[in-house]
C-alpha cells in the first residue's frame, strides 16, 4: 500500500547557500507529496521538510552552509504512509566567491532576486499584521462604545430606581425611629 520510492534524485542550480533537489515518481501509485531530509554531513545541522497535497517533484534548498557538504534523501507520501528512502544523494555547496564569474554584473543573480521575494514577503507580512491590528482597534472601539452605551442606561435606570421621591418617604425621628403616619 506504501508507494515506492523516488527516483532519479538529483541536485542542480548549486549556489553558495541554496540547491533544487528534483526526483521521478514511479508511474501507477497514487502519490498525495513528498519528505525531504536534508542532513550536513558533518552533522551540525539537518532538516526534514514535508509537503502534501502536491505534485512538484521538485524542492529549493535554502540557507544552507557555504562550501558544506550535504546528503539528502527523499520519500514519497502516499494515501497509507510514506515510501522507503531513496538513495542518499551527497553534495557540496559552492563558496560564495564561486557563485558568480567575476566579469558578470548583478542583473539575473539569483541571490539578488531571492533578496527582492524576502522583501515582498516581508512588506506582505507587515501588510497583515497591519490589517489585523485595524480590525482589533475597530472591534475594541465598537466594544468601547457599546459599553458606555450600557454604562449610560444602567446608570440612568440606576438613578430613577435610588432617588425614592418624597412622597412615599418616611420622615425619620431625631431618636432613631421611624414616624408613623396617620
């Protein structure tokens, strides 16, 4: 019932920090994602990334160390459970002085582009955050005026209920008790 485990793992577009992992499915199983366990091979650092309701057979690796070996495996995700690993597939980070040729100018640097979506991603968050903050001083303004609103009613219904008019009073004596009317 498991499905069968990737294939064809390969890594391209090797840069100083980041790498694309891609793999085949074999064809036939219902395959609903993908795990990727992302290990330095000195062990300071691994990763395990898990995605479902895909069909990318693909995945960018980011933040990765400069000139550190790595060793990915990847699994694929089925209706009943996950696949066996693939093979363990090593690779190697450039240094950041081999990630561009030295005659090149910044147009079309990927690190430069990737800079720009953290950006956006960012602006968007702070876009969010704002939007939220707005809705709660709205809903705090509403709740603020609804509760003088009742503040106001039960202090006017206060009022009339401890202010007993004089008419129905009865007097009080200087001894302490009470007059009775005759």
């Amino acid at each position: 019932d498991r499905p069968p485990s990737p294939v064809n793992v390969t890594v391209t577009q090797l840069k100083a920090n980041s790498a694309t992992v891609s793999w085949d499915v074999p064809e036939g199983d219902v395959v609903i994602g993908y795990a990727i366990l992302q290990q330095r091979q000195d062990g300071q650092m691994q990763r395990f990334i898990r995605e479902v309701n895909t069909t990318n057979r693909a995945c960018v690796l980011w933040d990765l160390a400069e000139d550190a070996d790595y060793i990915i495996q990847v699994q694929s995700i089925g209706l009943y459970g996950e696949s066996q690993a693939s093979k363990r597939v090593h690779f190697r980070t450039l240094k950041e002085t081999d990630r561009l040729p030295s005659n090149s100018s910044n147009q079309g640097d990927i690190t430069m582009e990737g800079l720009d979506k953290d950006r956006q991603l960012q602006t968007g968050e702070i876009i969010i955050i704002v939007a939220v903050l707005l809705m709660w001083a709205a809903v705090i303004a509403l709740f603020c005026r609804q509760y003088d609103i009742i503040k106001d009613n039960d202090s006017n219904n206060n009022k009339e209920k401890t202010k007993p008019s004089s008419e129905h009073s009865t007097p009080e004596r200087p001894g302490g008790g009470l007059l009775r009317s005759k």
